[in-house]
C-alpha cells in the first residue's frame, strides 16, 4: 500500500520531467501539412565570363567531338581549280605563276608564310619592312591565315591586271617584278604582260585551244622518240650484219 501511494505521487513530478521545456528564444515551428509542398534548396547562378577566343575553341571541339560521334558532318573542302576560276590567265601563265609560288614555298606547305615571302622580296629587288609585308597579306588574305595560299597568290596578279592595286604597293612591285620569270614565253614585258591578260577575257575558246596545242605537242614528241628508236635500230642492225 506505501508503495502504491508512493508511486502515485511521483508520477506527475515525472511526467513535468519529460515534458519538452519552453525556450523563448527557440524558433516557432510551423507544423507542415500533407498538402503544402516543400520549396527545394535554391542554387546559387555561377556566371562564367569566356572571352571570344574560348568560345572560338570550345565552338570547333564540340564539333570535333560531333564528327567524332558521328552527329556532325565535316566540311567538304572545296576544289580549286586555277584553271577555271582565273580564266583571265592562259595556262602557260598560270604554269609560270605556280612555279614561282612552288619556288619560294620553301617550306612545301603549299603556302608563302611572312617570312617565305620576305625572302621573296628581297630575291625580285624590292624589299619591305615587317609592316608592309603583314599589309601584303592582309590585302588578298581571304581565309584570314596571315600567310598565302596558291590561290591568293594568283588573286594578286588578278588585282594588278584589273588595275586594283596601288602604283607604290607591295604587292604591284611584285606582281611586276614577277614579270620576269611569267614573261618568258610570249609576253613581251610589263605593259604588254597585263594587256594580254586583259585580252585574254575576250577569247572564250583559249583554253580549249591550248589544251590541243598540248596534245599535238606531246604526240610529235611521241612520234619523233619513235623515229629516233626506229634509226638506231637501223644503224645497230648494219653494223650487226
């Protein structure tokens, strides 16, 4: 009976104890409903600054990575044919021209960098400064490589018989001064270098002309090896007998 008695006595002195204490400085929680939806954590916006040139990058190995992947096709890369687009040209002076470029393409890269076209200056007799070299460049640099190809090297010579460069340009000292290895059939020096090009407009079957010439060359080239075989089988078989 004591302990009963005990026991009840205790209880609401142990229930006080168990009870959360009141904080007054503790936050009031707000009790959540089934029906309220619970705001997911808001992240925190990284603004990256990339400058043209990364962008440049990341824009070409992303579609490295396409071609890779088979999602993207790659350029097809265009045929150039001198032939055809510099009509204005025979094709003996488009011949003397690639060889001159051939030439002085001293790194067989198939382009005249800065310095393949300094030498190239100073080889014709008229030299520029770093400055007047970068400007040649610049003025038939269509691709934007600072060197040129075969094809912006034949677009000087265009210029030049259009009338299209300056009297005191780099690049009309050397269509000029070029004169001397492109005139070496045919032209009769500067004047009459760019006036042939000029007329050269007007004949649309020259091509086709000198394509024969070629074809009938080489065929009494043929015929003339086989005569000269056909005597010297002659004399062998005098001496032989």
């Amino acid at each position: 009976m004591a302990s009963d008695e005990l026991a009840r006595k205790l209880q609401p002195r142990m229930a006080a104890e168990q009870a959360p204490k009141f904080n007054p400085c503790a936050p009031e929680e707000t009790p959540v409903k089934p029906s309220d939806s619970v705001p997911e954590p808001q992240e925190k916006a990284v603004v990256v600054i990339v400058n043209d040139a990364t962008s440049e990058l990341t824009a070409k190995l992303t579609r490295r990575l396409d071609i890779n992947d088979g999602n993207a096709a790659p350029k097809q890369a265009k045929v150039f044919n001198p032939y055809t687009e510099f009509k204005e040209f025979s094709r003996k002076q488009i011949k003397d021209m690639e060889n001159i470029f051939k030439r002085f393409d001293s790194g067989k890269d198939g382009f005249i960098d800065l310095m393949e076209l300094k030498l190239m200056m100073e080889k014709l007799g008229a030299p520029q400064t770093h400055l007047g070299l970068k400007n040649m460049i610049r003025e038939v640099d269509e691709d934007f490589d600072s060197k040129l190809s075969y094809r912006e090297f034949l677009l000087i010579f265009r210029r030049a018989a259009a009338g299209e460069l300056q009297e005191e340009s780099g690049l009309m000292a050397l269509a000029r001064l070029s004169e001397i290895d492109v005139s070496t059939e045919g032209v009769m020096g500067a004047r009459d270098f760019f006036e042939a090009k000029v007329q050269a407009l007007k004949v649309g079957s020259k091509f086709e002309a000198e394509i024969r010439e070629e074809q009938e060359e080489r065929k009494r080239q043929a015929l003339d090896r086989k005569q000269r075989r056909a005597a010297f089988k002659e004399l062998q078989s005098a001496f032989c007998s």
